[in-house]
C-alpha cells in the first residue's frame, strides 16, 4: 500500500512555526502557503471559516490528485477560546465535536465528531467540544449563547471538518487555549505564539499512530487461488465481517461452507467465487436461505414450464407474479395444468410464516 | 449522571426545578428563554450521553397527546400517548431514540397541568367508547421510560391523582427501570398498570446497556403485583438467535414462575424494527453489536425489519409458547403488527 500523507492546517503562521522549523519543510511548487517535508504537509489556511474550507479542500483536492493511492490523515491545530473558566490557558485539548454558528450567531445544525476519544477519565479530561464561529466573539451575548453550545470557541475548526468530511475523511483537532474570548487577544498571542506552537508541537508528537494507519481489510490467505472480483471481495468481507459478529471466525465459517469441497470440484474458478458467496450468505442468514428455498421449491413447477416467477420485492404482500412468453397450443396446456396443479394456500402459508421452518 | 442544567427561566421558582437543583448541587445551571432554543440545535451524537449528559427543564408546548399507531396497545379501544421527557438514560442497541432526537440530553417537561387538562379533554371526546364500555388508553414512556427518573420528576402523583378520578381511562406506564420507590409510595389503581419490557436474560446483557437484568425486572413485577398494583408485559423487541424458541420458552416459563398468569393484565408480543435512520445510527453507535448480522431487510416503506414471513413466525412462535404456558388469547396482543 502507498504510504499515508498527513495534512496538519493551520490558521495562522504563528501556530505552525514549531511545526515547520521541527520538519525543515519547504514550501511546495503548487500552493504557496502549503509546506511540505516528505509525506507530512503544513497548509497554513488563513483565518475564519471560509477560508479554512476553501484552503483544505484545495489541498486534499491536490494530494488526492497526486497520490491517489495514498490514504490521508488530516489535523488541525491551533488556538482557541475557553467560554468557562475552569479551562485553563495554556491547556491543549482534543476535540471531540465540532459545532458552529451560521453567519448571523445561530447554531448550525451540522456537527463533526471525532470517534478516536477514548472514554477513558484521563482522556475525557482532556477532551472538549468546540464551536467555530463566523465572527471573533467580543460581546457577552454571543458568549452566552454560544456556551450553550461548548466550551471552547474558534473561527476555523468546523471548517476544516467540513472539507475533511467532503473528502470523505475526518478530521483529529487539537486546540490550545489562549483566552477566554473576552477581550482583545491579539498581542497577547503574539508575545506567545512560540511556546504555544511548541505545546502543540509537543502534543501531535506525543500521538499513537493512528488505527486508520493500518491496512484495509483484506480476505483471508485461503481465498487466494480464487478469481474475485472487486464486489465478490467487497460482499465476501462483509460476509465474513457479520459471521465475525455471530461468533464464527473466518477458518470456522470456510469449514461450514464446505470451501475444501468446493476447491476439489472441476468448475471454473469464478463459479466456485459464486457457490461459496450463496453458502456463506446462508450461513450469515439461514432463516432467509430456508424461506428462499421452500419459496423456490414451491413454485419450481411453474418455472418449469417456461414462467418467469417473481415473488414481491420485501415479501410483504401476498402475490406472486408470472410470466410467459406463449408459442404453442402443447404449452398453453401445459402452462394450465401447472397453475392447476399450483397450491396458492401453501404459497400464502410460507408468506405467512407458517411451514416455515 | 449529568454535567449541566438548563432551565426555563419562568420554571426556575417551580417546586420541581428546585428539588432537582437541590440534587444536583454542584451542577452548572444555565438560565434559557426555551428549550427549543438549545436542545437539538445541533447534532450532538448519542454516545456523547455517556460522559456528556446535560438535563432541561423545560414547558411542554405545541402537542401534548397524540394518537398513538396502530397495534400500539391492545386493539378495539382509542389509544393515545403523552409527551411527559426526552430521551432515556438507558442505552438499548436497538432503541429508536438515537435516530429520533438530534441530542439525546435529557428533557423534562413539568407542566402536568396542561398535560392532565388534555388528558380530561381528549376523554371528553370519547363519549360514545365509553358508553359501549370502552377504555380510553393513556400511555406514558414512549419518548422515555416512565420510571427511570420518577424520582427526579414526582410527577407520578400527579398522574394517580388524575386518573383516580378518570375510572374511564387507563394509564400505562412503560418502563424497564428498577426504580420503584416513588410508586410504591402510592395506594394502587386499577387502571393505572405498570407494565415492563422483557427479554431472555442473555438478550438484555448484549443489547439491553445499562438496564436492570431480567431477574430485576421480575422481581420488581413481583413487588408490585404483591402491592397490588396491576402489572403487564412487552416481549418487545424480539431478536432472533440461534435456540430463540429454547430461550423464549425459559422466559416465559420464568415470568409464569415468579407471577402466575392471571395477575397479567397483557403481554404484547413486537419483533424489534428500525425506520433506516435509526438503523444508520445503530450501525455507527454499536459497530460491533450482533444485529448488524441479523436477517433484516430494507422494505417499501423504508423500515428495517425482519422479512414478513419471519415476523409471523417468530410472533407465532411466541405467541404459541404463551398460550401453552397457561396464558389466554385475550391476554395477547401483537405489537405494531
């Protein structure tokens, strides 16, 4: 698999400066406020919430275009408001839900969570929810009606989110606090825009490799001498994904379905793909596989005599459709004999549940 | 249990909002005009419920009975259940509220009065049912179980008191919690029945997160059926698994142990089902939970459910098991079916 590229965005130069001088990145040829030193890249996005979706989306848009085989891991870090005053500034804390304000101060309904928190104490501790917002709050009325909401405040994070999200990926942020929104923090930050880099610097060093690093799941070694093709592996991992679920491992669920059997057998290759996904899913739903089969064998002597049979779609309505293409007197009679013949009461039964089993 | 209060600020003097406050004295508590200002403004996810759990005090408005589905409760009389909470302290794999809120923070209505006036009112409306000895049904717990925070609320005076005077209608209280007390402080009525979801024991460790065991849940049905309060179960929601009629069989063979069968005012019998937004969120909440597995299909009307043969028979099945143990047909019903 081709190695994994981490974006890190940024809104401002200041939180990034630890960051580039710990990598030695280098701007890249294609977007002058992307850095980059081998397969991490530093996007320093600019402030607020449009900003910070346009910049990542280009971004990913690029790599994705580069390197399409690459999976992505996309960070935000930076600085933020604390709305209580029980977070101390300077605490660095991950977030676990993104929420934000629409341009006139209203909650937007759309939010981003990160399932990576542990729910450990320790963890928890640390660990916030945020609300973007489209403006710098400096009144305490927006302050109180944001609050309701979370306990740290930003201008960018949800933006990042969104364009992760677009882009099918999630986002992992980690915000510093610097203020309590409360006043003008702009001097402030910049007399302590070093430390606080390196504080969060600091953090994304201390991270575990991610989970999403490791590689997708793939069939086990057993399945290789046959052909599969993209949605036969698709629908045969998740098979043996819903077995996991019941308690049958892999090795178990191959016995029960007969794989060594099915391998002896002097068919093609493709076929062999096909009987074992149909055993497989009979294993992973037996009742389903026991109604189908009663069902077919039911109207098995009309399919005999040239109808094409199609039970309702869900099975919640009692009818059965048929049809025929009729070329001779021989198989019109044949045809009457068969519906004659045909127990519609037993049929209505089975969709009953009766006889099922 | 919780984090933060948010009240309405005309509730903040009402005898209710401060017993609470009294409970919880070292919680935050923010002053809001309504709840709907706050709660489900955004898209808090479900599990935050499990470190992140905020209450609201709050005045129901808008509609406060509604007409309950079809097969809701036993058929041939009006049905209609009343909006007294928000969301549950539970945690059921299954349960429907993780797709039906945008928050599952915990809302209490306090108003009874008003709800209590609808209450008298729609019975007003049901004159001729009642005339033909019809029961006009009330029930409690659909958006929240009826006793879990009955001790929070005290609200179930209120409602004994209402429908002491109301002998042309019942009360259901839906539950599977454990807390007793404050009913159990209360003289029984005849038409107030409490009534309990139960399945095999094994089937409420898995699924059921954070509820009493089934042996609980018995004894509990045990304490009130001795107290005389008049008691009914739900076989609800029935999940198939391997051995299902051997498990159902030492449920029901254990509920008849511990309660006898006349004493039982009902059992209702309902297969579990998801709208598909409630299954998408159950897929994201449990990724891991056994009815991923399960033989559901997506159908016309966008539930998913088991199939409807299965229905049928995993409904027959027990209803047959039920029969066989000594209950009626008339004890019976099937539940949204």
């Amino acid at each position: 698999m081709a190695s994994k590229k981490t974006i890190i965005a940024f809104a401002h130069r200041g939180e990034a400066r630890a960051f580039l001088s710990e990598y030695s990145c280098k701007p890249t040829s294609f977007k002058e406020n992307l850095f980059f030193k081998e397969d991490l890249y530093l996007l320093i996005a600019g402030e607020g919430i449009y900003r910070a979706i346009n910049e990542l989306s280009h971004t990913i848009g690029i790599l994705q275009a580069l390197y399409s085989d690459s999976p992505l891991e996309i960070f935000n870090f930076g600085i933020c408001g604390a709305l209580e005053k029980d977070i101390l500034i300077g605490e660095v804390r991950k977030i676990r839900s993104i929420y934000s304000t629409d341009s006139v101060g209203e909650p937007q309904f759309k939010s981003f969570t990160h399932s990576s928190v542990k729910r450990d104490p320790q963890e928890l501790a640390t660990t916030s929810d945020i609300i973007t917002s489209h403006k710098r709050i400096l009144d305490s009325n927006d302050r109180e009606t944001i609050r309701n909401f979370a306990p740290l405040v930003d201008r960018e994070a949800w933006g990042f989110a969104y364009a992760a999200d677009a882009a099918g990926e999630s986002l992992k942020a980690f915000k510093l606090v610097s203020d309590y929104a409360d006043a003008e923090v702009c001097q402030v930050v910049k007399e302590q825009a070093r430390e606080w880099s390196e504080s969060l610097l600091e953090t994304y060093l201390s991270l575990a490799p991610s989970p999403e690093a490791l590689e997708a799941p793939e069939l086990p070694q057993g399945l290789s001498v046959l052909h599969i093709t993209l949605s036969q592996k698709r629908r045969l991992i998740n098979l043996l994904r819903a077995l996991e679920l019941k308690g049958i491992k892999s090795d178990e669920a191959f016995q029960l379905c007969g794989l060594q059997e099915l391998l002896r057998q002097e068919k093609r290759s493709k076929e062999i793909t096909k009987d074992l996904i149909q055993n497989l899913h009979a294993l992973v739903y037996p009742l389903n596989a026991a109604l189908e089969d009663r069902l077919q064998k039911q109207v098995a002597p009309l399919k005999k005599v040239g109808f094409q049979v199609k039970f309702d779609q869900d099975l919640e309505r009692e009818i059965l459709h048929l049809g025929a293409t009729l070329s001779s007197v021989d198989q019109i009679q044949r045809i009457q004999a068969a519906l004659g013949e045909f127990d519609f009461e037993q049929y209505v039964r089975l969709l009953r549940g009766q006889d099922v089993h | 249990m919780f984090t933060k209060i948010f009240i309405e600020k005309e509730l903040l003097d009402a005898p209710v909002t401060q017993s609470i406050i009294e409970r919880f004295p070292s919680l935050p508590l923010k002053l809001i005009h309504r709840v709907d200002d706050v709660f489900g403004k955004v898209k808090k996810p479900y599990l935050q419920k499990r470190e992140n759990l905020s209450l609201f005090i709050g005045k129901k408005r808008g509609t406060l009975i509604k007409e309950a589905p079809q097969a809701y409760g036993l058929a041939g009389e009006p049905h209609y259940y009343f909006i007294h909470a928000y969301n549950c302290v539970y945690e059921c794999e299954y349960c429907y509220l993780q797709g039906y809120f945008n928050s599952p923070d915990i809302v209490l209505f306090i108003n009874h009065d008003d709800i209590g006036k609808k209450i008298v009112e729609t019975c007003s409306l049901h004159k001729k049912d009642v005339d033909q000895g019809k029961k006009i049904w009330f029930h409690a717990g659909e958006f929240s179980d009826s006793l879990a925070l009955s001790h929070l609320t005290n609200e179930l005076p209120f409602y004994f008191n209402l429908f002491r005077d109301l002998p042309e209608a019942i009360l259901e209280l839906r539950t599977k919690s454990a807390n007793l007390k404050e009913l159990l402080k209360l003289q029984p009525l005849e038409n107030v029945i409490t009534s309990f979801s139960l399945s095999p024991k094994d089937r409420i460790k898995k699924t059921d997160l954070k509820t009493p065991p089934l042996a609980t849940r018995l004894n509990c049905l045990k304490q009130l059926q001795d107290k005389g309060f008049p008691i009914a179960i739900h076989l609800d929601p029935v999940i198939h698994e391997d051995r299902f009629e051997e498990t159902y069989e030492n449920l029901v063979e254990s509920i008849v142990a511990q309660l006898g069968t006349e004493k039982i005012r009902y059992i209702s019998i309902g297969v579990v089902r998801f709208t598909s937004k409630v299954f998408h969120q159950v897929k994201k909440n449990y990724p891991e939970s056994e009815l991923l597995a399960a033989e559901f299909r997506s159908s016309f009307d966008g539930k998913v459910r088991y199939p409807r043969p299965f229905r049928l028979w995993l409904l027959g099945k027990i209803k047959d098991i039920c029969l066989k143990k000594g209950f009626s047909e008339a004890q019976i019903y099937l539940c949204m079916e």
